[in-house]
C-alpha cells in the first residue's frame, strides 16, 4: 500500500509475497484480494499465487473457496503441480473433517503424470493418521515405497505412531463414553427398585439391559 501510495508501481514480486504473507496466517478473503488487485494492475497471478491462496484456504479449512481456485488454474491455463494437489489435500481434510475425500486428489496428480514426493507423502500420511484412518496410512506407506520414493526417515514413522495414539485416544473416549451409559443404567434401575421396571420389561429392553450388563462386564 505504501509503494502504491508513494506512485510507485508493485511487481509481481512484490503482490506474491503479500499473498504468501497472507497464506501463512489463513487469511483467505486478504489474499484473494491481493489477487484481485494484482489482475487490475494486469498482472496476471502466477501459478504460485494461487497455491497461497489455496494454502490460506486450508489453513482456514475452505474447502468451497479452494475448488474455485482451482478451477481457475485449469481454465486460465495454468498446471497444478504438487503443491497444488498437496494444498487441495490438506483443505479436504481440514474441511470436510476426515482425510478419505482427499484421496481424490492424489488420484488426479497421478493422472497428470506427476509423481508424489516425499513431502506430499509425509502430509498425505498425516491426514489419514490424524483422522485416526491408520489402515489408509499404511496403504499410502506401502505405496511410497513401491513407487521408488527414497526410504521413509523417522518422522514418517513418527507421523503413523502419532496416529495410533489418536486412535487409541478415540477408542478410550468411547470406552468411557460407554461405561458411564451403563453406570447411568445400573442407577436408574437402583432408583426404580429393580423388580417393577424388570417385570415391566420388554424384550427390546431386557435385550439392552443385558447387553448393558455385558457391556458392563467388558470394562471391569
């Protein structure tokens, strides 16, 4: 702002580091105005600009805004290169809220005769791992090193141990969920005297009553 204040004019230089700036804080609405105002200038954004916004967008998780943006890369000529396709991954993730639409994406670079690197892998495997999709993690392990990829270094492995972790979490979680239903249960029934509501009983709910007990029983 100052440069246009001072009658000078901005490069694309000068409008790509503002959008990356703004992509670095999730700052979607900023950057596509940077974007707009470097096209009335009449500098066309180059494909790099874009992949900010889309970074900015999965910061955000925007997932709406990004597939216009990409869309625009492919009608203005433009080809998406991997940090297209890694940006458009990782805003599935972040918006849609499980990794598994994100596959897609891997397909369509693959499609394009681009091959996954090591980086793109590395947040591949961190999506699914985060969602707790520990069997999709592995599969893209095994693929990585099918397709010749250099061998994985600790922090991949570190990426799937961290999704065990939140699996394991998850499964805590429900199992507590679980146990406090059954308390719930065993104090209603307490409450109620037990024989009235077990005479009164349907076979629905005797069937739950005994799948509580036995669930009860699982957790001791």
């Amino acid at each position: 702002r100052q440069m246009i204040a001072a009658g000078a004019k901005p490069s694309e230089v000068s409008y790509g580091t503002v959008i990356h700036a703004c992509a670095q804080e999730g700052l979607v609405e900023k950057a596509e105005m940077w974007v707009g105002r470097m096209q009335t200038a009449g500098i066309p954004p180059r494909l790099r600009d874009v992949n900010n916004v889309l970074s900015a967008c999965a910061k955000a998780g925007a997932l709406e805004k990004a597939r216009v943006w990409f869309d625009f890369i492919m009608t203005s000529g433009m080809q998406p290169n991997l940090h297209t396709y890694t940006e458009m991954f990782k805003v599935e993730c972040e918006a849609a809220g499980s990794a598994n639409g994100g596959g897609q994406w891997i397909e369509r670079l693959i499609k394009q005769g681009l091959e996954p690197d090591l980086r793109m892998w590395t947040v591949v495997m961190l999506g699914f791992s985060k969602k707790g999709l520990l069997a999709q993690a592995e599969t893209m392990m095994k693929q990585l090193l099918l397709r010749g990829a250099p061998t994985p270094d600790t922090t991949i492995f570190n990426v799937l141990i961290g999704g065990f972790e939140v699996a394991i979490r998850q499964l805590k979680r429900e199992r507590n969920e679980i146990k406090a239903l059954v308390q719930d249960r065993k104090a209603l029934l307490g409450a109620g005297g037990g024989s009235a509501v077990g005479a009164s009983s349907s076979p629905a709910t005797a069937g739950s009553s005994s799948s509580s007990s036995s669930s009860s029983s699982m957790f001791q």
